[in-house]
C-alpha cells in the first residue's frame, strides 16, 4: 500500500528535518551522506511517481520527480552543512580566544 498524499509530505518533511540536522552535525561530507540521499531521493521520488500518476505512470515521471527529490535534498543537507561549519569554526575561534586571550 502506498501511502497518501499527506503522509508522503509528512514524511518528506521529516527527512529533511533530520537531513539539515545531520548536516549541521557532520564535521565533512562523505560518501555515507552521498548514499543516503541518492536512496531517500529513489525512494521518495518513485513514492512521489506513483502517487502522481497511479501505477501505470510515466516513466519520465519518475525521473522528474526523482531528480527534484535529489536538488531538495542535497540543497537541504548542503545549507545545514554550511551552517554546522560556520558555528564550529566562529565556536573554535571563540574558545580559543577565551583561553589564549
């Protein structure tokens, strides 16, 4: 069974509720984030695909929809990197004036 319209968006949100907070605590980027977005991207854009179109949808539905589930997603995950690094970098140049300074 697949789920509706609504539970597809709750879930969606969730995912990148915790893809910004997972990058906002990575300390660099790897290949384990790079999978986890390429499967939530399938995995999401074919939910998308099917609840669009039915089960007989179009296969250039799926692509679209899988590939704007990936742009979402790695812009998600990228921003809450760029914030993570920012405030450890401004929390180590603070620290360290406080001890050395």
């Amino acid at each position: 069974m697949v789920a509706g319209k609504g539970e597809n968006a709750m879930i969606e949100i969730a995912i990148l509720i915790g893809l910004f907070s997972w990058g906002t605590a990575s300390e660099r980027l790897g290949l384990k984030h790079l999978g986890a977005v390429l499967g939530l991207s399938c995995l999401m854009g074919g939910l998308g695909g099917l609840i669009v179109g039915g089960v007989a949808a179009e296969p250039l539905t799926y692509v679209f929809s899988i590939g704007l589930e990936l742009i979402l997603q790695s812009a998600t995950l990228l921003i809450g990197f760029a914030i993570g690094y920012f405030r450890h970098r401004r929390g180590a140049v603070r620290n360290a004036d406080d001890i050395f300074g």
